[in-house]
C-alpha cells in the first residue's frame, strides 16, 4: 500500500473514529504548552499539579498553578526505531505496519493542532546509523515521512539496537521544547533510562512501545526454527517442552518487569501497541489513563 493509500484509508478508519470519539480534545494524549508565563490563577481540581507555583502558593496559602501561552509553534517528533526486529510480525501485521499507522494517526491530529512534525530514522542501514527528517507542516511533508518508514531497507548485516546513542542523539538535535514519541520495540539492554529520562525532563514526552502476542506467550507450535533478525543467530526449539515454556515465560516476565522499571525511572508515560489490537481503542484507552492520572494527582 502506498503512503498515499495508507494515509487516506487511516483517515476514513481510525482518525474519524477519533475526532468523534475524543471530541477534538487531544490535550491528554499532547499538551503541546509553551514556556511563556501568560498568567496565575487559584488551583482547581482538574488540574496538572506540575503546573503549581509552589513561591506564590507559600506566599497567599493557597495553591495557585501557571498558566502558559500556547506555543502555536512548537513541533512534534516522532522518533522512530527500524532495527531489524521491527519488521516481525506472527500474523498479517509487523510492528512496522503499526509504526506507520500510529505515525499517520498522530502526525495528522497534531497537524490539526497547527503543529510541524518532524522524524529521528534509528536505522542501522544508514551510513550514520539515522536519518533526520526536519519538522515541517502539510501533508505532502507527512507522506514523505510515511513513504520513508515503508520502504526503508533492513540491513543484513548483523547489528544490535544502540537505543542510547540514538536517543543522545536526539536530546543534542532537539533544542526547543517539543512534543516527542519515542516508537520502539525497546529490544536489547535497559541502559537507554537516563537519556530517556533527560528527554522527559526537556519535552513532553511519550515512549510508544511496539510488540507481538507471540513475543510475550510462546505458540505451541512444535520444533520452530527461529532467526534473529539483528545478530543472525539461529535457534531450533521445541516449543512443546513444558520446562522449555516456563523457562521461556519467567524470562518474559523479568523482561517486562525490567521494562516497567526503566520507563518509571525515565519519568515518561508509555503506551503499548500490539500488532493485534484495534489503534484507535488503544490510544482512546491511553487518553483516558492519563486523563485519570492528571485527576488522582
């Protein structure tokens, strides 16, 4: 499917959908706020208590929150990881297809806004390793980032995901404050916290993170003769022996448990995308997680 069919056909399925389903208000999955201090007002329930003026709290004892002026310029980037593992999919849909249709979605809601977009490639394929797409608006700019994600190649030779290097990256190209979605299967070592946590500190920040249902319950499949797709390795296993699959299962607890503490040390919500769920019920679902998470605070 073309960029331009992909568009069109997310458009008439999903971002629909979306507008109906959300109101036109976006504020909970992008705040998207300026810097520029427009005004103080008394504290009410609603909310984000990150916006509270602790010195004119003190002062009038009572709690009293910013208000700032929309930056009606700010841009959004997605950054986005083409390591070989995001071409896996156990059915019809690999977390690349699911990449390109949160990007299509997101980019065209937040161009609504009056946002630029703007894209950070991770591809090992590239003689840097990225590719740089500045943010600009309109949608011929969003076919061209789509066109970019659907038709980079995969390289062959055998590499490892350098999550941190791509977002230190990312932390010295982004010098204004912008909305950023990290788009990552997060595969590889847990080392990536402290820069991704420096992002969070700068940006209003999103960790998107992609999988398949067979990367978290092994199918019992019998004798499965397995390729990693970043170092080549190869693996025949049988996935009907019992010890084999509890093994397999505590692994992919301890690995989801050490994902959960990394994006909590990092301070940045994350949504996930399975390759079998319906894309617009899981960002309406994560909208309203944060929505509830703004009003407990």
């Amino acid at each position: 499917m073309s960029a331009e069919a992909l568009l069109q056909h997310l458009e008439w399925t999903v971002i629909r959908r979306l507008d109906g389903l959300l109101q036109g208000d976006h504020r909970t999955l992008f705040r998207g706020s300026g810097l520029e201090l427009a005004d103080l007002r008394e504290y009410q329930a609603h909310d984000d208590v990150r916006h509270i003026d602790w010195n004119v709290t003190a002062r009038m004892q009572t709690p009293f929150v910013r208000e700032h002026q929309e930056d009606r310029e700010i841009s959004a980037w997605f950054l986005l990881d083409l390591s070989g593992s995001m071409d896996f999919g156990s059915a019809d849909v690999s977390k690349r297809d699911v990449m390109l249709r949160f990007v299509g979605v997101m980019a065209k809601l937040l161009m609504k806004r009056g946002n630029r977009i703007g894209a950070l490639v991770l591809n090992p394929a590239e003689p840097e390793g990225f590719k740089y797409i500045p943010a600009r608006m309109h949608r011929r700019h969003l076919l061209h980032v789509l066109h970019v994600l659907e038709t980079s190649p995969v390289t062959q030779q055998s590499h490892q995901t350098r999550l941190t290097d791509w977002l230190r990256k990312a932390n010295g190209l982004l010098k204004r404050r912008s909305s950023v979605f990290v788009v990552s299967d997060f595969m590889g070592d847990f080392n990536w916290a402290n820069e991704l946590n420096a992002m969070g500190q700068r940006h209003e920040t999103v960790a998107v993170r992609l999988f398949d249902p067979a990367e978290i319950n092994l199918p019992n499949a019998g004798l499965v003769l397995l390729k990693d797709s970043e170092t080549s390795e190869q693996l025949l296993l049988d996935t009907t022996n019992q010890s084999f699959r509890t093994r397999y299962a505590q692994t992919v607890e301890k690995r989801e448990q050490q994902l959960a503490d990394s994006f909590a040390h990092a301070g940045v919500d994350a949504l996930e995308l399975s390759t079998d769920e319906d894309l617009a019920s899981a960002l309406i679902r994560f909208s309203e997680l944060r929505k509830r998470r703004v009003w407990r605070a």
